[in-house]
C-alpha cells in the first residue's frame, strides 16, 4: 500500500514539475519575442526616415526610394514570421500537458496489470478476517484474489507463502503441496522451502518417505542441519519403520531448537522417552536408569529445562552425554534414561567411560550452563554402568544464593 501511495506522489510530483517547466518555458519565450519585436519595429522606423532623408537629399530618386521601402517591409515581414513562436509553442505545450495526464495514468493502468490493485483488496480482506474471523465466504474470496495475483505475478513468494501457508494451517497439504512446489523451484537452496515441501509430500502420500521426499529431507539437513520440519519428519519416519535409536537421534537433535516450554517440545520430548523404551528393550542402546526428584523445601518447580548432565573423571569440561527436558507440568520425581544416543562426544558410548559425575539442574533460562537462581542438585559419581541400579538425583538448592 505504501509502495503504491509513494509512486503514485511521485508521478503527480513528476507531472507538476513538467507544467511548471512548460510555463516558465513559454513565459520565456514569450518575454523575448516581445523584446524581438520592439527592437525590429525600432530598426523599420530608424530605415524609413533615413530612406525618406537620402530621398529629400536627393541621394536617391523616387524609383529607388519605393523599390527600397518595399524591400524593408517585405524583410520586416519575413523577420517577424521566423521569430514569433506561437505555433511551436503551442505544439510545446499540448506535448507537455499530455505527458503531465499521461505519466500517471500510464502508471496506474501498470499498477493494475500487474495485480497490484488486487493487492489493496487482499489487505482490506486481511484486515476483515482479523477483525471477524474467516468463513467458507472469506476463505474463497481469498483464494480467488490470491490466484489472480499469482496470474500476473507468479513468482511472488510472498503470495505463495500466504497460500501454502494458509493451507498447511487448516490440515490442508494437498492443497499446499503445489505452492511448496512452485517455491523450491524458485529456491532451490532454502532449507526451510525444501522441508516444507518434504513434509507436504510426506502427509499426502500416507506419510510414506518416498525416493524425492528423502532427496529433499537430506538437501534440506544439508544446508541447515537444525531445521526443525526435517528432523521431525526424519524422526517420525524412523520410528514408524522401528529404526528407534535413528528416531532418537532426529529427535534430540530437534529439542535442542524448539523452544523449551512450547507443545511441540513436550511432544517430542514425549516421543523421545518412548523410542529409549524401545531401543533399550531391544537392546540396541545402554542406558543408565535415573530418577530426578525435588526437594520439597523449595516448593513447585519453576518454569524452564530440566538438564542431566554426565561428565567424565578425564578433566574435559565438556559433557560425555546430556539430556534435556522442557518442564511442562510434570509429575515430581520424574524417571529418565540416559543412553548411548545421549552422548555427546563423537564416536563415543557411555560403555567408554568407566567412571561418571552426573547431576542435574533447572536451568530458568533454558540453557546448559548453570547460572545464578537455577536450581540445583548434589553429583553423584558412577562406575560399572551395566550393573547400576536406578540413580537418584535431588535437587535440593538454588545455585548462587547465600
């Protein structure tokens, strides 16, 4: 809207500048015309009192006295027709005035070729749909508008976003699939467009990863290893096919950019129990049993992430493994697992690590490191992993206070 109001000032601004051109022009050009002919009026007088003065001195006869006073009207003629502008002028000023009407117009009739003009519609419908909520009626008009728009202009992203977008939203994806389609052709390197696309692709075709879903899964891991639409998509084909500790990988990976206290988070953290069940059932991970409970003393948990974290006795501050827990109205104590799909350093499992320091902590901020008012528990120091029974962490302070 902007866009259009700021053209459309500075076309008008453009015409003005034209007509105010054109006037000082012909004002110009009128101030020294009338100065032309003063002066040739001045020069035909001066001529015709010196021909009549050599005549009356008898410098010359009465023959040549007619023959050169014609002569001085007809040059007195031709001079005055050769400099008086009226018709030039006038052909100046129907150009400058029609390209003062013309400029406008001709940008408006562009404005509305592209669809622009549809564009004032979409937003009056937007804000109609914020203010009264969208129906069967709303919902067409706004397609129909959208589509028009897309018929001048498609390759608005923005527009196919807002479809595919608004479909997507109302559980939609066949609908969405073929905007999905046309973005990654215009952006074949956005990871985002790509694990759109792969999701929509997933849904429509009975969640089944097929050979192009799976091209484009991988693309879009490849450009961005975090994005979240891929690892879930990744993780949830992993675990229908039974392929746990695969899904738990995907899954870890994809709590670490959900924020900590959202639904999508408790879901996956949900899901992310239930594939260590399985994979620690099927003996394809080592796990250490864990129970992490609060100490009643400092009352109801505080809203944020529950951390567990294992360090070796090695010295390195980094962690062997991690787990991370978004606090969502849990049931205190709470029982965990941490396996091998938990560790953190490459190529490493927690049978590598004879001895451990594990604890846990409530980090308010939703990050590893604790910091001042995060609550905390005592470590406990492990050894012989396989033959541990539950651990039992308290948290039982608050890091920092006095």
């Amino acid at each position: 809207m902007m866009t259009l109001y700021l053209g459309i000032a500075i076309l008008l601004g453009l015409a003005v500048v034209f007509v105010l051109l054109g006037a000082r022009s012909s004002a110009s050009t009128s101030a020294d015309g009338e100065l032309h002919r003063r002066a040739q009026r001045r020069f035909y007088l001066q001529r015709r009192s010196e021909l009549t003065a050599d005549r009356d001195a008898g410098l010359i006869d009465e023959t040549q006295y007619q023959d050169l006073e014609r002569e001085l009207d007809r040059q007195l003629v031709s001079e005055s027709a050769a400099k008086l502008p009226n018709a030039a002028l006038g052909r100046r000023r129907s150009v400058i005035l029609i390209l003062a009407i013309a400029l406008p117009m001709l940008a408006l009739a562009i404005y509305g070729q592209l669809g622009h003009r549809l564009d004032i519609e979409l937003r009056l419908l937007q804000s109609e749909i914020v203010k009264e909520g969208i129906d069967d009626s709303r919902w067409q008009r706004y397609q129909d508008l959208v589509t028009k728009i897309l018929e001048k202009r498609p390759e608005s992203a923005e527009h196919l976003v807002m479809m595919a977008t608004l479909f997507r939203q109302q559980g939609d994806f066949a609908g969405a699939l073929p905007y999905y389609q046309r973005l990654e052709a215009l952006y074949p390197q956005d990871a985002d467009v790509l694990a759109q696309l792969a999701q929509a692709r997933y849904l429509v075709d009975d969640r089944r990863v097929d050979a192009t879903t799976q091209d484009l899964l991988d693309r879009a891991l490849a450009i961005n290893p975090q994005q979240a639409t891929a690892l879930g998509v990744m993780g949830i084909n992993a675990f229908a096919a039974g392929r746990y500790g695969e899904a738990l990988k995907y899954w870890q990976s994809l709590l670490q950019v959900l924020p900590p206290n959202s639904g999508e988070a408790s879901v996956i953290a949900e899901g992310v129990v239930e594939a260590k069940r399985l994979a620690m059932a099927r003996g394809e991970v080592q796990s250490i049993a864990l129970t992490v409970a609060l100490n009643s003393d400092l009352g109801s948990a505080p809203a944020g992430v529950l951390f567990v974290v294992a360090k070796s006795t090695d010295g390195m501050p980094m962690p062997v493994a991690a787990l991370r827990i978004p606090l969502s109205g849990q049931e205190w104590p709470i029982a965990l697992h941490l396996t091998d799909s938990d560790v953190i350093r490459q190529g490493k499992v927690l049978a590598d690590f004879p001895e451990l320091i594990v604890s846990a902590h409530i980090s308010l901020a939703g990050t590893a490191i604790r910091q001042a008012g995060d609550w905390v528990s005592d470590p406990i120091q492990i050894s012989n992993i396989g033959e541990l029974a539950p651990i039992a962490l308290h948290i039982n302070a608050i890091h920092g206070a006095k």
